[in-house]
C-alpha cells in the first residue's frame, strides 16, 4: 500500500514539474514578444523550448509569403542549413512537396508517422528529411487571429513513432505563440512601411514648399 501511494506521488510530483516547465518555457517567449525582440530570436527561443520538452525533437517554422502562395525562409535552430535553403521559395500549392504545404495549404495538421514509407508527398521532400536524420512529422498551420495562415509549425521526430495521438496541448502552445510573433513582426513591418511613405511624402512636401 505504501509503495502505491509512493508511485502515485512520483507521477503527480512528474506532471507537477512538466506543467511548470511548460508555463515556463512559455513565459519566456511571451516576454520576448512583449519586450519587442526580433522574430527571429523569439522564434528560435519557442522551437528549442518545444524541443526540450522530448529527447529526439527538432522543429522548424515555413513563413508563409504574403501572396500566400510560397514559403519564405523561417527559423529551425537545430535543422541544417540544407533543410531552410531548400525549401524556401518551394509553392504551398498542390501537388504539395511534403506536408508543411499541405497543411499551410489546407488549414488542417497533418502527420506522418513514417517518411520513409509515406508516397504522398515528392522523392525530394523525403530525400531532404531524412537526409537531416528526421523520420516522422507533425507538420501544424500558425494562424492570426482572423484564421489567415502564416506559417507551418514543424515537429521532427528522430525516428518513426506513431503520431496519433501527439501532445494536443504541446501543439496548441507551439502554434499559439509562434502565431502571435509572427503576427506582430507583420505588424510591425506594415507600421514600418507606412511610417516611411509618410516621411517620403512629407519630404516632397516641404520641396514643393521651398
């Protein structure tokens, strides 16, 4: 009897540190947000908290392109060079080089529990992922707040593993913050871009005035 209760102590002492750990690793990429650092240093700070979260896990963001028809270079601190070169620029339309586009494409999650084994996506894709050692995905859209798509979240698992169920919550956390930052970056550029037009139009202004 008393080694149950031993047990059961241990894992609620367990779930105790993982939801703290949790709230942590979240507090820190919030901060970042609000203190206004550059997307790429919280973005980089919200993959490798998801990666510490499991032995095995390396993740990366696709930044959807504004014409929503691209991917553009995103983050992935612990994927090589070779992965974010060859995939920025790739279409998110059909037919869909590998599962970050379908589900940048479609809005939905999309998961491969074996990329070895998996024929729906192209030769190429296949042949970059594992060459980086990655052999499952969970490949998750990032949304604004008015649902538009701005990015794939992807979780790599360094074998294959069957995905059904993943972490529901530890993939909310993931695409939750990464949209917010994202959200904001955007923000900011529009802000930026306008801020410049205003002061070219009140440059040529005070020329028409002299």
């Amino acid at each position: 009897m008393e080694m149950t209760a031993h047990r059961e102590g241990s894992g609620t002492e367990t779930a105790l540190r993982t939801r703290n750990a949790l709230l942590a690793g979240q507090k820190r990429v919030l901060e970042l947000i609000a203190a206004g650092a550059p997307v790429d240093d919280t973005l980089t700070e919200l993959m490798r908290f998801i990666e510490a979260q499991e032995d095995g896990l390396r993740c990366g963001i696709l930044i959807v392109s504004e014409d929503g028809a691209h991917f553009r270079r995103g983050s992935g601190p612990n994927l090589p060079e070779a992965y974010h070169q060859a995939l920025d620029g790739v279409p998110i339309t059909p037919p869909y080089l590998g599962s970050c586009a379908e589900a940048a494409h479609t809005g939905l999650p999309v998961f491969v529990a074996d990329i070895a084994a998996d024929i729906t996506y192209s030769p190429q894709w296949r042949e970059l992922v594992m060459g980086c050692g990655l052999h499952a995905c969970c490949s998750l859209p990032v949304r604004a707040a008015d649902g538009t798509v701005l990015a794939a979240f992807a979780i790599y698992y360094s074998c294959p593993r069957d995905l059904h169920p993943a972490d529901p919550e530890l993939m909310e956390i993931a695409t939750h913050l990464a949209g917010i930052a994202l959200e904001r970056a955007r923000w900011e550029t529009k802000l930026r871009e306008r801020e410049a037009l205003l002061e070219a139009d009140l440059a040529a202004t005070r020329q028409l005035q002299t």
